[in-house]
C-alpha cells in the first residue's frame, strides 16, 4: 500500500465502484488478458458489463424462458471466471461466448426437461413471446445451428457486427482488412448464413436476414439480473466472515430473489477463490525479462526491432507458463541478427485429425516459448515460423532438443494486381505461392502453405515472402465463386512489382436435388471434387430443393500455361493453366443425411449447365471396434480415408461409444476405404469396407513401448 492513500473499506462492489479510465479503453481481449494475469477485479467487472446482453440474448434464444436464460448467464460467467479461454482477438472471445452459452443453454434445457418430467408437471416451458416480426420467430430457433455451420471467418464476421454491434471500423480492425473489406466480409456472411438457414426451411433475402439480425439478435438483459451481479460483494478479506456477509445480504432478499441471488453468489464465491488462489500462489514457473542496453536494439523500415545476436546466457528468458516443449529462436539467415514480432504457430495433431494449435510472436529478442501439448501423451509437433519480408518455414519438430534457432532467409517483394477476364479489379481474392523445391540447411525447410495476402478493393496485393532462388513464381488464386486459377510467373522476365494476374470465372451447374418420390431435399449438400489440395466449391440445397454450384473448371488429362497478354500501357496481363485434349467434366459430390451420396462427373458444355439429382435412402454402416482381446474401445475415431488419388470424397467421422459400436445411416452402396484409431493403439488405415447392414469387427493393436 502506497503510503498517504486512504483505507479502502472492507466491502467493495466490485461491478459498481468506479473504473480505471484504461480498463474502458481496452477491448475485450485486453480485459480478459488483464482479469487472467493479475485477477483484475475491475477487468472482469468489465468484461460482465460489455457481454452480459450478448450472453442473455442468446441464451434467451436457445431456451425460450427469461428465467433459465438468466441461469444459463450466470453459469457462463461462472465459466468464464473459473477457466478463461486462450482467444487471440474480440472476435473469437465473441465465438466463445456464443459457443459456451449454446452448450450451457442445452444443458439447462435437457435438465429442466428431466426435472419437469420426474415431477410429472404438464405444464410445457414458457412459450415465446410474440414476435412482431414474424421472419424472426422463424430464424430465432435455427440461427445458432446455421451460425455454427458457417466457416470461423464468417461466423466471426456475423457476430462482430450483428451480436456485439461493432461498427464496420472496428471490424475491420480486428480482422486486419480495411474497412471497405469488412463491409464484403460482413456481406458475403450474411450471404452464406441465409444459404445455411434455407438449408432449415427458412428462407428470406440477404437484405431482410441483415435488417432482421439488427433489429432482434440481441435482446436487453432483466435489470434484476444486472442488479444481482451488481450486489455481489468481494470482500477485502475472502475468508468465512466474507462469505456470511453475502449469505446476509441474500438472507433480507425477497424470496422470488432468492435464486437468483444463490445463482449470483456462486459467480461471486468463485470469483473469490480464483483471485485468492492467484495472490496466494505465485507462478514460481514465470521467468522476468531482464533489461538490456539499448546499442543492440536496430530497427527496420517496417519498424520491426531486432537484436544482434548473443551468447545464449547474456540473453533474457521468454517470459511464459506452464510446461515449455521448445525455446524457439527466430534470427536473419544472412546476419543472425533476431527476429521481432516473427509470427510462430505450433500445432499437435492427436487421433481423429484433432488438432491442438498454439500461436505465438518473438519477442524483441527473436525468441518464443512453445508450449507442450495439452495431452499427456508425447505428440509430434509441426512449427511453422514466418516473418514480414522474410520466407516462412516449417519443420516436424520430433526432437529431444530443448532449443533450436530457425534461419529465416530474406524474401522477394511481389505486388500487382488482379483482375477477371473482362480486366475488371476483383476484391477479397486469396493470393498463395505453391512451396517450390527449395533445399534447407537442417530439419527446416521453406514452407509457403500457410502464408497468404487479399487483394484490396481495387484489385491491388503485396505480398513479400517469395524465395530469391526460384526461377518461376506459381501463384494459387481463389476466392468464392471464381475458378481455382493458376498462373505461373517467369522470375526476371517480368516486372515483379506490378503483376496482372487474371481469375477466372469458370462454369457454374445449376439444378435440383430430390428424393425417388421427387419430394425436394433441403440443405444437401453439393461439393466439387476436383482441385485436390486446393479449396473446393461447396454449396447447400435451398427449400426447394434448387442449387448453383460456381467457379467449376473442368478436368484435363494435361494442363499447359497460356500465353501472356499485354495491355494497352504495356503491362502483362498473366493467365492460368488451360487443359490440353479432351476435357473429362467435373466431379461432384450430392450428400444429405439420410440418403446415400452421389459423385457424378458432370460436363461442362456452357457457362451455366443444367443437372439434377435423385438420392436413394442411405445405406447403413456399423460396427464395433475392439482391441486384441475382444474388449470394446470407447471414444474410438472411425472416419473415411483417402483413395490412391489423395481425395477423401465423402468425409464421414464418427466416435465409437461406450461399447465401441458405431453407425453411420447415409452411407453409400459402394465400397468405402475406412480409416480406424484410438489414443494408445496402432491406428489402422486403407480398410474397404461395405455398407450392407453387417456388424464390422474392427481389432486395433495396442502401441508397443520401447
């Protein structure tokens, strides 16, 4: 305590008492990284304040019942408290809290389902009220499901804007586009949305969908509810005089409060403890920073700092917690001098294809901690490491070292522009460089995979990551509704700071989907099964059964790279690969649940082709995977493998229950390569298998220790 300061006194509202004018100024992700380090009562205070309408309103949704939604408000705070998530951005403390509360919001229900079903009420949960929109009291129901349905991108999109009613400003700053960017992202969500909700029978323009979800998404908390998290009280001193003074307090409540109240002291007593228990116990595992003298200190152009490089002692530690599986040193491949700011992604891949990522930056050092893996189990890890303007790589990192330093070599800076057939710009289009055969001097090797730059709203790209030794450069553009298109640039033939890449438009399929009695499929789904490592067209059947597929090129025995154009002022316009003979169509995937999938080849004889579907009842696949004794394995994976060509057509992924049993109703007639693992057990692969109503029997080995 500073000396000359007033005694606070022993009970302080920690919700209603003033806020320092810094905690305002903070956003989300900076409260919630404030209330972790330090158990920051005032961040956390906060953090109620911003999200608690967000919270009731979708929890209000899912229930139908003021009441249990406040329930489901508490608890969610309750976890929030308790375990704060690891989030890098508003937008995914947003995607947590929308999560969360779906998933505490069906608990609730399940369990006041069951309450009321023993008790034998007859009595149904509180109705909805009446919408003065009618479009909402259809979306409302299947809005979470469709929202959950979306891509990360777009569904942190939509709830940036409509949930948390962020101005397009600040979306864009928090998805590092421009503003103009924001607004497409935000519309092409809401686009994609509608598509997900006609999926659910619910259907209405993409205007109507963004008035609607601004008009009704979020809905005011009770102020009873805000009052009982206001009226909890933390206690200077959190011991059993403390809590009985909350007890106190609820004791003189009215007794229609009283729930409520309970409900409200849990939050605070686990509050309480979490504080305490983070005063009470330092982590004895942070290493501090030590100061350095600032000669060592460069900076570059971009303002990136580096630091000459030093005998691993004289440098400070990564300050981190928990358990480190690497130190990671980032430095300059030509001056070792290391690398600020340097962007470290560490994934673990576990049974399933469930993956485990950790994203990091050096700091003013060049060094990042990486963390171990969640799992006990000693996982292989996979690195990737870039930084701006330098090549990015990766490495499987299996190894035993407790440190390594990562050589990143200097990049090439590339920039122009890019343009559809008829030469007009194309905004939001996904500019990657395939990974050229590039040898590396240790385990690391140049990897461009996850590196990625968008045109601008005017066409316009800089990317600054390209190797200095290659002599093409093979550019990988996508972006909805266009062709994958892939153009090839020849290194010192060409002006390389301003490029003209041209997108092609491709052909779209358009039709129907139905059942044998011609009845219409809602929400199948229609997938292109060409451009193997590359992204694929995918959309969803309207009510009607009607879809259109776009952006589709179709197979070629052989491809060859068109010759460039040049414009009018002299520049190249640079064009992709074009197919040599006769053209094999496009496959295509037709899925819905319930029915067995098609992968019909479909030609592309005009711009827009004409195809329907008919899909017969799903075949079902079951089966038991056992270990060698004949015992069941729980939680087993079962999913579809590739074939010979690398494609995964179908991809089907179930876990086995308690008995090891598994099924799957919408399997096709044709035999299946099947894929089976289990944490502990050698996984087994390239298994055909057929769906004809049998029970398979699938033996796994146990892993053998050495």
């Amino acid at each position: 305590m500073v000396h000359g300061e007033r005694t606070p006194p022993k009970s302080v509202c920690y919700l209603c008492r003033s806020v320092p004018i810094i905690l305002l100024k903070m956003n989300g992700t900076e409260l919630l990284a404030a209330y972790k380090q330090s158990g920051s009562e005032d961040a956390f205070s906060q953090l109620v304040r911003r999200y608690t309408n967000l919270v009731y309103s979708i929890a209000k949704r899912r229930v139908s019942n003021g009441p249990l939604a406040e329930e489901v408000t508490q608890s969610v705070f309750t976890r929030l408290a308790a375990a704060a998530p690891k989030v890098r951005g508003d937008a995914e403390l947003v995607a947590w809290l929308h999560r969360t509360t779906v998933h505490v919001a069906i608990d609730v229900w399940r369990s006041e389902t069951r309450r009321r079903t023993r008790e034998q009420h007859a009595a149904v949960m509180e109705p909805v009220p009446a919408e003065s929109t009618p479009l909402w009291a259809e979306i409302a129901p299947n809005l979470d499901e469709s929202l959950n349905q979306l891509s990360a991108a777009d569904r942190h999109a939509v709830l940036l804007r409509f949930f948390d009613q962020k101005p397009m400003r600040d979306i864009g700053r928090i998805l590092g586009v421009s503003e103009d960017a924001a607004k497409m992202r935000v519309s092409r969500a809401i686009d994609r949305l509608r598509t997900q909700l006609a999926g659910r029978g619910v259907t209405c323009t993409a205007v109507a969908l963004g008035m609607v979800l601004a008009e009704r998404s979020i809905e005011a908390a009770p102020s009873h509810l805000v009052a009982s998290l206001r009226s909890i009280k933390l206690p200077a001193s959190a011991g059993a005089a403390g809590i009985a003074g909350i007890l106190s307090a609820l004791l003189h409540t009215s007794r229609s409060k009283v729930i409520t109240g309970v409900v409200a002291l849990c939050v605070g007593i686990g509050v309480i403890a979490l504080f305490r228990s983070t005063e009470a116990s330092p982590r004895n595992d942070t290493i501090k920073p030590k100061a350095i003298d600032s000669p060592y200190v460069l900076l570059r152009p971009s303002g990136a700092r580096v630091l000459v490089n030093r005998p691993a002692a004289n440098l400070p530690a990564v300050e981190t917690t928990g358990t480190v599986r690497l130190r990671l040193r980032v430095v300059d491949a030509e001056t070792e001098l290391g690398l600020a700011g340097a962007k470290v992604k560490a994934v673990y891949f576990y049974a399933g294809g469930v993956g485990e990522g950790h994203e990091l930056m050096t700091d003013e050092y060049g060094n990042a901690a990486v963390p171990e893996s969640d799992k006990p189990a000693n996982h292989g890890m996979n690195l990737f490491v870039s930084a701006e303007g330098y090549v990015p790589k990766s490495m499987q990192f299996n190894r035993s070292d407790a440190e390594y330093t990562m050589r990143l070599d200097r990049g090439l800076t590339v920039s122009g522009t890019v343009v559809d057939e008829q030469g007009q710009s194309v905004e939001g289009v996904k500019i990657q460089v395939q990974t050229p055969a590039v040898q590396g001097n240790g385990p690391d090797s140049v990897d461009l995979q996850t590196s990625a730059v968008f045109s601008d709203s005017d066409g316009r790209w800089l990317c600054t990551f390209i190797p200095g030794v290659i002599e093409e450069i093979r550019f990988v553009l996508t972006r909805d509704d266009y062709a994958v298109t892939l153009p090839v640039v020849p290194v010192g033939k060409v002006d390389l700071r301003n490029l003209v890449l041209v997108i092609d438009r491709g052909f779209t399929v358009t039709g129907r989907v139905t059942d044998l009695e011609g009845q219409p499929i809602a929400g199948a789904a229609v997938k292109e099964l060409n451009n193997t490592g590359y992204r694929r067209q995918s959309t969803l059947t309207y009510a009607d059964g009607t879809f259109a597929l776009q952006g589709l090129l179709s197979e070629y025995e052989f491809y060859r790279q068109r010759p460039n154009e040049a414009n009018a002022n002299g520049t190249l316009r640079i064009r992709g690969m074009a197919g040599i003979g006769e053209p094999h169509g496009v496959r295509v995937l037709v899925q819905a649940d319930g029915f067995a999938p098609q992968t019909p080849t479909v030609q592309l004889l005009e711009p827009t082709n004409v195809v329907n579907f008919t899909l017969a009842q799903g075949n079902i696949f079951r089966g038991r995977v056992l270990d060698q004794a004949g015992n069941p394995i729980p939680d087993a994976v079962v999913r579809t493998d590739t074939d010979n060509q690398g494609l995964d057509k179908f991809k089907w992924q179930t876990r086995t229950d308690a008995e090891g049993r598994f099924e799957w109703d919408s399997a096709p007639a044709e035999p299946v390569l099947f894929w089976f693992e289990a944490d502990g057990y050698n996984w087994l692969r390239d298994v055909p298998l057929v769906a004809d109503g049998s029970v398979h029997e699938i033996k796994l080995a146990q892993k053998t220790t050495e």
